[in-house]
C-alpha cells in the first residue's frame, strides 16, 4: 500500500472511531441517519473508497445541515455492532 493510500485510509478510520468513542462516552447522541451514515462510511473504507468515506463522515458529523428532514432509518442500527464492523474490516486489511 502507498503512503497516501495508508495515509487516507487512517485519516478516515480516525474519523470514524472519533464520533464512535464520542457517542459511546455520552458527549454526543447519534440519530438512525447519523448512524447509518457511519455504516456507509465504514462500506466505504472497506471498497478503498476513502474520499468518498471522508464526505459521508463529515455528514454524519454535521446532522444539523445535512440530514434530511423527517428521516427514519429503515431499520435500526446499534453503535456496537458498528464498533464490530470497523474491527472486522480493519482485521482485513491490515
């Protein structure tokens, strides 16, 4: 892996971890949307898609301004089985 790859690629799994740790501490609340934002994002750097990962986390990070209006989550998502899930992909490709 080249130094920007593993450079984007800790940069977001950071980002990731951070609102995660916040959420778990009780600083933040996260919404459905804001989670399943974090899900995606966690796709996202599974695929290597790590800009693309880097704007969904900045959404997920500002509910405020992006998300919509009147959203309801399909169907629930737990912030453990978040943590879970970024473990799994970081087992993967490290």
């Amino acid at each position: 892996m080249s130094t920007p790859i593993i450079t984007a690629r800790r940069n977001l799994v950071q980002r990731i971890s951070n609102l995660l740790r916040k959420a778990e501490n009780g600083e933040i609340s996260l919404t459905p949307w804001q989670l399943s934002e974090v899900q995606e994002a966690i796709e996202q750097l599974e695929e290597e898609r790590f800009a693309e990962g880097e704007r969904t986390m900045s959404e997920a990070e500002r509910a405020e301004l992006y998300e919509p209006a009147g959203s309801v989550a399909s169907e629930p998502i737990d912030r453990r089985h978040l943590f879970d899930q970024l473990a799994r992909t970081l087992g993967q490709t490290c």
